[in-house]
C-alpha cells in the first residue's frame, strides 16, 4: 500500500517542448509545473482547450518524456511498469477496439493485470452493472454510441481496483445522466480513500468533485489551492427556505433591517434543467420504458472498496443518490458548536419561530430545493437546517463582529 | 510472460475479427485445394505432384508473408488509433508489447501454415493415388518423388601429391626458366586444377571410377534400391546427340552385387539409374563405375569421339531413402515458418517506428533480397573484374557485408526444392533455421524494435 506520508505525484520544474521532425523546438505545452497530489485527494486539473493538461497527465504516464524537470508517481519514474498495477487511466477518447464488445475489452485489459479468470469475470460483471452495461455487454464497441463507449473507459480504468485513477475529460460525450453518475462515482470513489486527478475544462464537474485544484493557462500554472478557498464569498449570506408569505418575507426584512441595518433581495428560486431531466429518466425507468441505451446504473464494485452495507446505500438510483447527496451535504460542513446567543441566534430564532412557514436555510455554495422529497429524507432535513443555521450564525457573527 | 500472452492473443483476435486471417485462410483453401487439378505438369501423375507440390508450398510460403507483413499493421493502427496510449498506462512493458505482437503474428502464421500443410498432404495423396500413366511413372512417384532422399556426391581423388611431382619434374626440366615473375603457388594451382579437370573429363574409350561413403541404405530388404543420378556435359556432340555409354555399379572386392547398364542418353540432361541397395558394401561404400565406350560398336571400330565430363560436384550422386515423404514436408514447412519468424520480426520492428506503409514496403523489400540473396551476390562479381577502383569493390563490398549480416539468404533455409526432387530436407537445415534466422537475427531484430520502441513517445504529436 501507498505510504500516506508520500505524495501520489510529485512534479518539479515539468516542461515539455514539442519538437518538429527536424527537432526544432515549435510548441512549449507545459512550463516549469510544480504539482503535488495526495494521497486520498480529488485533484483537479483545470484549463481550457491546449492549456497543457493533457500533455501533463501524457507525462505523469510516461507515455510522453519531459524535456526538463522531473517526476515521480508513487515515489518512481512514469515510465516503471511496477506503478502501472496501482494505476487506472481514462483518456480524453475511450480508445478501445471497435472489433471487441464490452465483456472482451474488459478481459483483455483485467488479463494485463494478470488477474485470476474467476476474479477478472466477477470485476468485469459488477462494472458492466456499475456503468449500466451489463445487457449491451455482448455488443461490439463498434455499435456503442459516445456516452457508452466512455462507460466502458471508465469500467476498463477501474478493472484493477487502482489507488491513483486519472480521469481526462470523463464526462465529455456524456449526456446528463452519465455526466451524473460520472461525478457520483468520482465522489464515491475519493470518499473510498482513492486518489484522483481529474482533468477537466467543465468547471462544473471539477467544482461538485474536487478538493483542490490547479489552473493552467498556456502550460503554466495560474492557481493552485483547496476549492472552497478558491471559491468562498465571505462577502455575502444566501438564505433558501420554502415559499413563504408576502408578510413573512416583510418581517424578514424588518428583522434584518432592525440587527443588521441591511437590506435583502427577494426572489422565486428556479429549478435545475438537470435535475427536471433527471427526474423524467427516472420516471422512465421506473416504468421500464425500453431502450437500447445505457440502463440503470449499479452500485460501486464491492472490489474498489466499498462495503457491502454502504454499496447498498451508495447510488441505489441516480437520482436517489443525487437527492441525497444535495440535502446531506451541508452536514459536513457545518457542525454545531455550544456558544451565548447572539443577536444573529434572535433573529434566527424568530424566524424559527414561524413553525408553519419553517425557512431551510443553507450556505451559499448549497444548491436549491429538490424537485422531490424522498420521505426517508426528512429527517437529515431537519437535521441539516439546524446545522446549515449554525453555520450560518458563524458567518452572521462573524461579520457582526467584523462590521464593529 | 503474461502480458506478451495477452497481446498475442489479442493479435490474433483482431485478425480474425477484422477478417484478415478469414481472407487468408480462403485463400490458402481455395488455393491448395483447387490447385491439384490445375497443374497437371507433364501429363503424368508424378510430374502432376511435383508441380503440385512446388506451386502450392511455394503459394502458401508468399500469401503468408504477405499476411505477416499485414499484420504488423495492428501494431500501426494501435499508434494511429491511440489504443496504445490505454495500453501503455498498464503493467505492460514495452519489449511485452512488441514480443507479444510478434508472437501473435507467429501463431497465427503457424496455424495456418499447419492448416495448409494437412491441405496439401492431404491433395498430394489425392494426386498420387490417380492412375499412373505407365509403370516408368509409378515407380518414378515412389521411389524418387514420395520419399525424403539422401543424396551422396563422390569422392574427389587428391592430386596434391602429383600436382607437387609435376612441379618438381618442370623445375628440373627448366621449364619455368625463362618466365619473368614466376609464382610458384599459383603455377602448383594451376597444375592442380588441370589434373582435376583432366580426371573429371573420360576421354573416348576411357573409364572413371566414382567412389561414394556413408551409403547408408536400407539393405535389409531384396526391394530396396539406391538411384544413381547422373548429369554429364559432352564435348564433340554425337551427331544424334545421344551418348551411349556403360555403367558398372558395384564392388567385386567388397564383396557386392555388380550392376551392369547400357545407356543410350539425351545430352546435356538428367538422367537416373535405379540399382538395387545390395550394390553398396557393408562399410557403406559404393562403387560406380562409367565407361566412354559404345556398347553398339563392334570390337575393333571406330565410336564416336566425344568426351564426358563431369563437371561439377553434384554431376553424380547416390540418392537413398532415409525418411518420408510427411516427415519432408514437415521440415519443409518448418523452414518457412523459420523465415516467416524472421520476416514478422522485421515487420512489427519497423512498425514501431515508422508508418505502416513504410514499414510494409521496408518489410517487402528485405523478403526479396533475402529471397535474391544469391543472384544479388552474382551480380555483383562484375566488381572484381580488373579495372574497377578498389575504393569502388571496397565500398560496395562493405555495403554486401552490412546488409548480409541482417538479411539471411533465404535459399539457405528453403526446402522446396528438396522436396520437390523426392530429396531430404536435412534436419540440419531446421536447426539452422531455427538457430541462424529465428534465434540470432529474428532476435537481433527483436531487440531492436524493442529499443526504439522504448525510446518512443506513443502519445507524440506531429507538428
């Protein structure tokens, strides 16, 4: 196993120079990057299209030289075949052979691996069902469409249980669903303790999975830090809370104005088209519609680490998983901690007080209600709104204090 | 091991997926089966199979080349379609990847070389089994044409010892004393070269005794025969252009059978005398006697004055069986395989770096030149004439070096011929093959495409 101490990849002073076929220098890809990543970490590599993030994930796996600089994966060399067995790799294009259907490209690639046949079927069986391929299994790759051929990436990257997965642009040829499952798995699988360097020029997808990120523009690194740093408005409070009456929103306003002598914008909060599209899928599949497309996706494989009692939780459904993860979110956030009453807990404690208009309030980074309650839902909600209000106190206090 | 396991496999999956090996495979059936009623050779059966047997190895030995040059085209669409950059990110070296292609390449090769070999056998029984056009044809299909034959040259008697008194006898004569520059050892060649050539010619009324070794026969059985194959050239041609001449096989000294045959033959051609193996002595020693005298002329008269010479090495030979016709055809198939290694090394080497059309019109060139290997030679010997510089030879003979230390001369390793003639394709020969072409210059080449694919970067861009 990976010493925890040791970062996955470490690079000093990388910087690839792509050359003509006369040798001369004509492209500087990357410049002098310094990058570390640890172990357990979802790093993201950001950039838009020829920003070098490719050509450094290309180096990171030996499959291009540095032309100054150095690197190291798992303490050794890119190009030693040893680190290859603790390593899964989906690139930007699922380049698979077309010729193969789905159960042969996954042979092949776990026989790489020299797995023992029972456990390269099994792993092969319970990805097919993770990516929602197991009844186009026998089909050619050929026949596959984008989105499925990407599935099957990602299923081959992962026929090793590796420590370090890296992921080049997972989501892209995926429709919304994939796009989806993709970020659950990628979130499932960094809560398993795996490493992962996603690359990426969709922001949205670094933002929901990464905990930190690098930024690169023209092969240099811009930014570099931990994604809530790099994104927190501490200038601002958001409060979301159920439809409420015109006269409760007035004394909101009052309240607000009476502490904090500041004024609010009120407004209707519009639904996700994502998450209105999932929940017409959802009710497709519930009613079994046919479709000669990706189906229903399954749980992570027992064999990446999940346990069997959490494997039954995780992703259940898609949208099971996605109404779950935005609602219990918050709790990791914010904890509640025994302090006096503020003025900020007054005002709080009056809007709380509205017990048939009871507001949910969350932090800015939250997303807006969900379409759909699950009834096994509500009581986390609970939960959540009071410790969403705790955290929300501590801002309030915060900027209390700093307003003084 | 595993992972080279991996890659052939999957190497020979592609080929039958993309349907490359199926194209082959027809091919090679439709070849080797329709072949036997297309060649008919001479109009009997013998010659039916000796023309079967040449075209159809020799059809077989050129659609799998080229099958094996195609499919170092799987390792180039690898790189072109980017399946490597998946390939190379697991525990898969790069030398495991090449060798896993050529072994790929080689099983596939193997299998339908093998497919084609059972074919073939199976035809040339087909053919043999048809009704011979005459007895001469029949015996002609058993015991020179379905048989693996060892052929035995004679025994060239040595004349340095005279060559050296002739020298000494001109020396005291005085017979070199008004030459300028006299070279001694060149004069002692000369003298050797005339005697040599003096013996291998019989002059009219003359006899020439040809001894052979290591005839070791089968000479248990009263059915067992030996042939004596003979190819003269005459100098002052009978004006029919037919020698008669006599043969004595045997040794009355060792205790043999003497065979005694009046021969009326067709000049400048091959002809065999079939003797029975109770000629040959028991220390495995022939006798073979030829006589320059026409049985047809009366004691007494004139025969016409032609002489015979037997000009090279091979102009007489004892030919006996010592192995079958399968066990021939499958050392003849074993070369094959042994040069289709050589040509797949070659193949998937300079596919690793180079494009595949390049590497397909690399791979086509060196299969001819080692297939020409000896023409080429030939040709240049003009080189060695006087008046060429010697800066010229030297360049040009540096050139011949390099390229013969890589590129085998595949006629060494080519057993067709053999077996077409009813001869044995020596064991030697396979172990050659396998030793010369599949160990040393296959593994040279291997090595060489590891290295440079090793150097490569797979994801390189183009710019």
């Amino acid at each position: 196993m990976q010493n925890d101490t040791l970062p996955v990849v470490q690079t000093v002073g990388l910087s690839k120079v792509f050359k003509d076929f006369w040798r001369r220098p004509r492209v500087e890809a990357l410049k002098s990057l310094n990058l570390e990543i640890r172990p357990g970490e979802v790093f993201g590599l950001l950039g838009p299209n020829g920003s070098g993030k490719s050509t450094t994930i290309k180096l990171l796996l030996g499959l291009l030289h540095p032309t100054r600089g150095r690197i190291s994966v798992f303490g050794r060399p890119p190009a030693d075949v040893a680190i290859k067995h603790r390593i899964g790799y989906l690139p930007e294009e699922s380049y698979l052979y077309q010729f193969l259907n789905a159960r042969e490209t996954l042979d092949f690639y776990g026989r790489l691996f020299r797995q023992h046949s029972r456990v390269r079927n099994d792993r092969i069986d319970m990805l097919l069902e993770m990516v929602g391929l197991q009844h186009e299994a026998r089909r050619r790759i050929g026949e596959y469409s984008k989105g499925m051929a990407r599935r099957i990436g990602l299923a081959q990257a992962l026929i090793n249980d590796p420590e370090f997965l890296i992921l080049d642009e997972p989501t892209s040829g995926l429709d919304p669903i994939g796009t989806k499952q993709i970020k659950d798995v990628i979130r499932q699988l960094g809560d398993m303790g795996k490493t992962i360097l996603l690359s990426s020029h969709l922001l949205a997808d670094v933002e929901d999975v990464c905990d930190r990120v690098c930024i690169l523009y023209g092969g240099q690194q811009r930014a570099e830090g931990e994604i809530g740093d790099l994104l927190a408005d501490t200038e601002k409070t958001q409060i979301t809370a159920d439809a409420l009456s015109p006269e409760t929103i007035e004394r909101i306003r009052e309240v607000i104005h009476e502490k904090e002598a500041k004024s609010i914008d009120v407004s209707v909060p519009r639904g996700r088209l994502e998450n209105l599209f999932l929940r017409i899928v959802r009710d497709a599949q519930s009613a079994k519609v046919a479709t000669s497309g990706v189906g229903q996706a399954g749980a992570i494989p027992e064999f990446l680490g999940a346990a069997t009692s959490s494997s039954e939780q995780i992703i259940k459904s898609l949208l099971d998983a996605s109404n779950k993860e935005e609602v219990s979110k918050p709790l990791e956030v914010a904890k509640p901690q025994p302090r006096e009453p503020s003025a900020a807990e007054q005002v709080v404690e009056q809007l709380l007080g509205q017990k048939e208009e009871r507001p949910i309030v969350s932090p800015p980074a939250s997303t807006e209600p969900d379409v759909e309650e699950s009834p096994d839902s509500m009581p986390k909600a609970i939960d959540a709104d009071r410790n969403i209000i705790d955290s929300l106190l501590q801002n309030i206090d915060k900027k209390t204090d700093k307003d003084k | 091991m595993g992972g080279i396991w991996a890659i052939a496999r999957h190497t020979v999956a592609a080929s039958m997926r993309m349907k490359i090996a199926l194209f082959f495979i027809v091919l090679l059936g439709v070849l080797t089966l329709g072949l036997p009623f297309a060649a008919e050779g001479d109009a009997s059966v013998s010659g039916a199979v000796q023309s079967f047997l040449a075209y159809s190895i020799g059809a077989v030995s050129f659609l799998l080349s080229c099958l094996t040059v195609f499919l170092a085209w799987t390792l180039s669409s690898e790189i072109v379609g980017k399946q490597i950059l998946t390939l190379m990110t697991k525990p898969l070296g790069r030398s495991q990847y090449v060798l896993g292609k050529w072994l790929g390449i080689i099983i596939l090769d193997g299998v339908l070389l093998l497919f084609s070999g059972i074919i073939i056998y199976g035809m040339t029984m087909y053919i043999a089994s048809r009704e011979p056009r005459d007895e001469f044809d029949k015996h002609k299909l058993n015991t020179q044409i379905l048989q693996a034959r060892h052929a035995s040259k004679f025994i060239l008697p040595d004349f340095t010892a005279v060559a050296d008194a002739q020298f000494e006898k001109n020396i005291t004569e005085g017979v070199y004393a008004n030459i300028e520059d006299f070279d001694e050892a060149k004069e002692k060649f000369r003298l050797l070269d005339y005697l040599q050539k003096r013996w291998r010619s019989v002059w009219p009324l003359e006899m020439r005794q040809f001894e052979f070794e290591d005839v070791r026969c089968d000479r248990s059985s009263p059915d067992a025969t030996i042939q004596i194959r003979y190819e003269s050239r005459v100098a002052n041609y009978p004006p029919n252009e037919i020698l008669q001449c006599q043969w004595y096989v045997g040794n009355r000294q060792k205790d043999t059978e003497l065979y005694h045959f009046n021969r009326r033959d067709v000049i400048d051609r091959r002809h065999t005398l079939t003797v029975p193996a109770d000629a040959v002595a028991e220390d495995n020693t022939l006798l073979v006697t030829f006589l320059n005298v026409d049985p047809s002329v009366p004691e007494g008269a004139m025969q016409h004055p032609a002489t015979v010479i037997f000009e090279g090495d091979d102009s007489i030979q004892v030919l006996f069986s010592v192995s079958s016709f399968w066990s021939n055809l499958v050392r003849t198939l074993l070369l094959v395989m042994c040069r289709l290694a050589f040509l797949a090394a070659f193949a998937v080497s300079a596919a690793t770096v180079v494009s595949f059309p390049v590497a397909a019109l690399a791979s086509l060139v060196v299969y001819t030149l080692a297939a020409m290997r000896g023409f080429i030679s030939d040709s240049a010997d003009w080189l060695y004439d006087e008046g060429v510089p010697m800066l010229l030879q030297t360049a040009i003979d540096n050139v011949f070096a390099a390229s013969y230390f890589l590129i085998p001369d595949f006629s060494q390793f080519n057993g067709i011929e053999n077996l077409v003639d009813g001869r044995n394709v020596p064991l030697m020969w396979v172990l050659l093959g396998i030793g010369k072409l599949v160990f040393i210059k296959t593994g040279i080449l291997l090595l060489i495409g590891c290295l440079l694919f090793h150097r490569r970067e797979v994801s390189e861009v183009s710019l």
